[in-house]
C-alpha cells in the first residue's frame, strides 16, 4: 500500500488514506474510493430510547475525523485537527489541495429517493455491473459495497443495543431492497438522505404516496425532521398532489425552524391543509412557507419547453428554495451573488454628473449591471469546469439519473440537466434609490449631482429626510414599481439569454438573499434608498425594511408587479404578522398575491413587542423561530446585524 495511505489509515484519517491508495488512478475513483474507505471505518450509532429511525440528528457525522466527504464541496478539511494528528499529512494534503480544491460556489440537489425506494440500490448495482469495467463502474461498486457493509454492521449494532426489530429489520432490508411498506419507505429515506451527505428531503408526500395504507405517520416524520434539524440542513416540498403524508408532514413540521417546508398551493387546496398551515404559523412558527405550483410550472415550461410536464412536476426548492426538480438536475445552490447594490453605488459615483437626463443615467446602469453580471455568469462556467475535471461527487453520482446510464459524474454532466444558479443582493435598494435619484435629481431639481453625491457620502440628515419621501417600492406606488419592473426585466433577461456553455443547460437566478444581505450591505456605502453605509441591504423582494408604509396588501401588490416569471428560481418574499392576524386574513393576502402571479411568501408571526424582548434579552428568546432571506433560523443563531435586519421589518397588523 501507499506509504502516504499507511499514514492516513493510521492516525484515523480513512478519506484521506482512501484518496492516496492508488494516486495514478482518476480523480474520480480517488475521491470515490475514498468515500467508500471512510464508510467502511465508520462505527454504527448507539441506539437510544425513544428514537424511531436511524441514525438520529448529528450521530451519523460524529466520527472524530479532520478529512470528510461533503455533499456540495466533494471533501472538506479541518486543517487545524489534521496537523494535530501528523504534519506530515497535512503537508500531503496541503499538495492535493492545491490540484483539487473546491473554487467557491454551493450545490443542493436532492436524490432520487422515489426510485430508490421503488427499485432499491441493488438495482444501480446490476447497472453499473452492466458496463464496461474501469474507473467509473469499478470505484461506484466498491462505494455500494462500503454502503451495504455499513448497513448490515448498523442493523446488528441496532440489535445488540435493544432497538426494535422492526427497525433493525428495515436498515438491514432498505435502501438496497424495494421498501415494502411506509415504514420501511420513511426509513429509507432517512437513510439515503444521510447518505447524500444531509441536504434536502426533496418531494417526501409525493415519494411516499404509494405506500398510503391508512395508518397514522407523523411521528415518524417528526423524527425524520428532527433529524434535519439537529444537522442545520434544508429543505423539504409537499403537494401539489396531495395525500395523507401531506397532512402528517404539517403536523410534523410545528414547531420546528427545519426543514423548510415547502407547501405547494394550488387553487382548491384542502380546507384541512390550510387550517394546519396558519396553525403552525399563528403558533409562532415559519413552517409551512407557500408556493404558487401555477404559476411556477408555467414559468419553468416557458423556459424549458422541451423537459416534460412529468419531470416538471418534480419541481422543489432544493438549499434555501433554488430550484430544482427532484432526482433530476444538478443545480447550483447559489453559485455566486450578484451585488446589485454595490454596482449601483459604484455607477453612482461614477457617472451621475455626466448623465443630463434620468433616462441616460438608467441605460448606463441597466448596461453596466448587464456586463457585470455576464462576466459572473463566465466565471461561474469556468468553475463548473474546473469541478467537473478535479471535484467528483461520488454519492450523488449514484443517486442521480442520468450519471449511470451516461457514465459521467454527477458534476461533469451526468445529471440530466445541469444548471447554474445565482442570487442577487440589493434589487429593491436599487428600485427605491433610482426612483429617489429621478425624483430629487432630475425631476424636482433639488440637488446638482455633486451636490447630491457629497451629501449623501456625508449621509447629511436634512438628505435623508428627504429621501425618505420620495415613491417608494412595496406601497403600490407605480413610480417606483413600474421602474422597478423595468430594471429588474433587464437583470433576469441576461439569464434568459445566456448561451450555455460546456455541459451547462441554462443559468437560472434566484431572488433569494440566504444570510448575504449582511455581508453585501457591509461592502456598499450610503444608497439613496436611505439606507446607511454597512446596512445589511434587503431581505426579499418585500419593501424595505420599515417602508411598507401602505400596509401588506400594498406591498404584495408592488412585489407582484416585478416580472418574476422571468427570473426561474424563486423569487423569495418575507411577510411578518402580528399574533393578532385572523387565518382568515392571512389566507387571502396569500392567495390574493398567488393571483396576481406572485411565487411565494414566507410568514414570520411574532409582534413588535416580542421583538424588543428579544433584542433587549436575546438569550431569554433563543428558540424564537424567524425567516431571514430564504430560510428559517432560530434566533440565538442570528448575528447582532441579522436580528437589527429582523427586528427592522414591518409587523404587519389585522386591518392594514
């Protein structure tokens, strides 16, 4: 064996050492190999009491290792434990690093656990059995065997250790046999989730529809939540096609900032299933977030006429929501950011006293936002084929159609669609700063341009004041929406446009700001939004944070006026409500929204009052539940930044 290899299986370290058994091999049998090595040294789990599936929470990953698989990065390394263990192998690694590391960017995806369960993975091993020997075929086999081995080593460890028969039975059985039932099925998809490397649950209703027999699962998929919860992954989608599993999944879901529940709405929706979901929100949490299912299926067959209604339907919200159809697409889970803001700010300064008309000064920026972001979506290419040549993933190789029938890696364009996937920082900072620059600048006159530019620099306070009376977007105001419209139309059309480059099927942007808009709005100085310099920018498509003056029917109006079937992720909106909003009156503004072509809405239920507890204590509000930008966190985990961000937004009353 390997010297170096020798090394790693030494001092604990089974990836590292896999990743050096045979180093004339490709990059992805190592990386495979590796995979399967440090499987193959994992311990199973203990048991404990009370737990329904296996493994539970962040067991699974407590294994004391420096070197691990990661499910969007290929591998990770704690640098600082690997050179505790032996410098000498930091210093190998430190070398492979440098041909093989991850350039930058997220993945989400979700398996395709529906056919998993259906045909079991001794299935995908006759597949892969069926082709011509070498480095694909040989690696995956030996990875299947390191999957097998640990679940047959789980299920006696189960045993041993005083778990129910059923379900040492079911580790045994599932996932390399058919699931047989609903409870082997929820086990599987426990199992195949934790193998993926715990990113999303994709379509859990859906998937589980067939094996419906009238008992009551709710438990079983509160467990399985939880054990998404202790890890800090994603997401999860139900409906539109719903089932008793939809129902379990709303009972499951209270109380818990994860998943995101992915509830997708279509008119006729059961009076059952709203009634639980207004429920979990009126009880303080964010779960379920609403998704229009039209309205989305219309946008992605607009963009992608040639993928069948069929695969279309398994649309979901892969990481925070990007989107993704399930067990089909390697989609990126926010590739890159895209810093409106800071472009705006930047071409603020650069250009404002050479622009005579309003009109100039906005075809200058719609022109400079269009070459920044074409130059982003350049390099993100070239990142895919920097992955695709040096960054394999292994697990999801396996578990994604096309890569076995092609034999190709998943992230060489072995997923049947591949696309990029970008968000932005700052659209409605944007929207309300040009509508403030028109107004103060060349409509009224109020300021020269340099004028303009040293007060706000200065952030003059008699400036501010002003700004804060021009139109603004999220009041269903048509001088700031209608603007709004037409500048975000020229952002989403460079994705529309872009050629597809390498193996990439289409770039796709997402309006979703995950926790960015704190880090982005330290990079952008004073906006003539009337935001302040290092301001966190904003949250959603939502009017800014206290400027939804007009109340949250207003605000739904303008958001659904930006052309948001033109940008095919999802375009995320954060609504806050008082404990005191009827369901009755939450349903409509939702519904309301969801006719005009609005996407989704995410509700935080709290009050004004709690908020300045928790800002004030925030230790005594850890476990308060909130949305940020396309997720939900609990409060102890928010930076001082975030909370100010949350603490910031409209509350929005019964009545408004």
């Amino acid at each position: 064996m390997n010297r170096l290899a020798e090394l790693f299986y030494e001092i604990g370290e089974p990836y590292a050492a896999g990743l050096f058994e045979e180093p004339e091999r490709s990059i992805f049998y190592r990386h495979t190999v590796a995979h399967a090595r440090y499987l193959a040294a994992m311990k199973p789990c203990a048991w404990e009491e009370g737990e329904l599936l296996y493994p539970c929470g962040t067991k699974y990953f407590d294994t004391g290792c420096a070197v691990k698989p990661q499910f969007a990065l290929t591998y990770q390394i704690d640098w600082d434990a690997l050179r505790r263990k032996s410098e000498e192998g930091a210093r190998a690694m430190e070398g492979f690093w440098e041909i093989s590391h991850n350039p930058g960017g997220w993945t989400h995806a979700a398996p395709n656990y529906r056919r998993i369960l259906r045909e079991g993975l001794d299935s995908y091993r006759a597949r892969l059995e069926a082709k011509e020997p070498g480095d694909f075929r040989d690696s995956l086999l030996i990875l299947l065997d390191a999957m097998k081995d640990w679940c047959v080593r789980s299920a006696a460890h189960l045993r041993e250790t005083g778990a129910p028969g059923r379900l040492a039975d079911a580790v045994e059985r599932v996932p390399f046999r058919p699931a047989e039932n609903a409870y082997e099925g929820l086990v599987s998809w426990n199992l195949i989730f934790y193998f993926d490397g715990a990113d999303n649950l994709g379509c859990l209703d859906e998937g589980m529809a067939p094996y419906e027999d009238g008992e009551d699962y709710s438990d079983l998929i509160a467990q399985l939540f939880y054990n998404i919860d202790a890890v800090g992954t994603w997401s999860c989608t139900i409906g539109p096609d719903y089932n008793s599993f939809t129902e379990q999944a709303l009972r499951a879901i209270r109380g818990r900032r994860r998943p995101m529940l992915e509830l997708r709405v279509v008119p006729g929706m059961p009076e059952k299933l709203w009634r639980l979901s207004l429920e979990n929100i009126g009880a303080g949490g964010t779960n379920p977030s609403f998704y229009n299912d039209r309205a989305i299926r219309d946008m992605l067959k607009d963009r992608f006429s040639h993928i069948p209604d069929g695969e279309l339907k398994l649309f979901c919200g892969c990481g925070c929501t990007e989107t993704n159809l399930e067990g089909l697409t390697r989609a990126g889970g926010t590739d890159d950011n895209i810093p409106l803001a800071l472009i705006f700010e930047e071409y603020l300064h650069a250009h404002l006293t050479e622009c005579s008309t309003f009109e100039e000064f906005f075809e200058g920026l719609c022109r400079e936002t269009e070459a920044r972001i074409e130059a982003q979506l350049d390099a993100i290419a070239e990142r895919y084929l920097y992955m695709s040549e040096h960054l394999p993933n292994p697990m999801r190789t396996l578990f994604m159609d096309d890569c076995i029938d092609k034999g190709l890696d998943f992230n060489a364009g072995g997923a049947r669609y591949t696309w990029t996937q970008s968000s932005d920082s700052g659209l409605v900072n944007v929207i309300d700063s040009l509508a403030a620059v028109r107004e103060l600048v060349y409509e009224k006159k109020l300021y020269e341009p340099a004028d303009f530019l040293r007060k706000l620099t200065e952030e003059d306070p008699a400036l501010y004041a002003l700004l804060r009376t021009c139109p603004c977007f999220g009041t269903d105001d048509d001088r700031a929406d209608l603007l709004g419209r037409d500048y975000a139309s020229r952002v989403y059309a460079v994705y529309r446009n872009k050629k597809p480059k390498y193996f990439i099927d289409a770039f796709i942007l997402t309006e979703h700001q995950f926790l960015r808009y704190e880090g982005e709005g330290r990079r952008v100085g004073a906006t003539p939004d009337g935001r302040h310099k290092g301001d966190p920018t904003c949250d959603s498509i939502a009017a800014l944070r206290g400027k939804a003056s007009e109340g949250p029917t207003a605000m739904l109006k303008s958001a659904a006026k930006l052309p948001q079937n033109q940008a095919d992720g999802i375009s995320v909106l954060n609504l806050t409500v008082q404990k005191s909003f009827s369901d009755e009156s939450l349903r409509a503004l939702v519904e309301g929204y969801f006719a005009m072509g609005g996407i989704q809405v995410q509700v935080t239920c709290t009050s004004e009052e709690e908020l300045k507890d928790a800002m004030e204590h925030p230790d005594l509000h850890r476990d308060m539940i909130v949305r940020v930008g396309g997720y939900s966190e609990y409060w102890g985990n928010l930076t001082p930044a975030l909370r100010k961000a949350v603490f910031e937004r409209d509350v929005h009353r019964a009545g408004e």
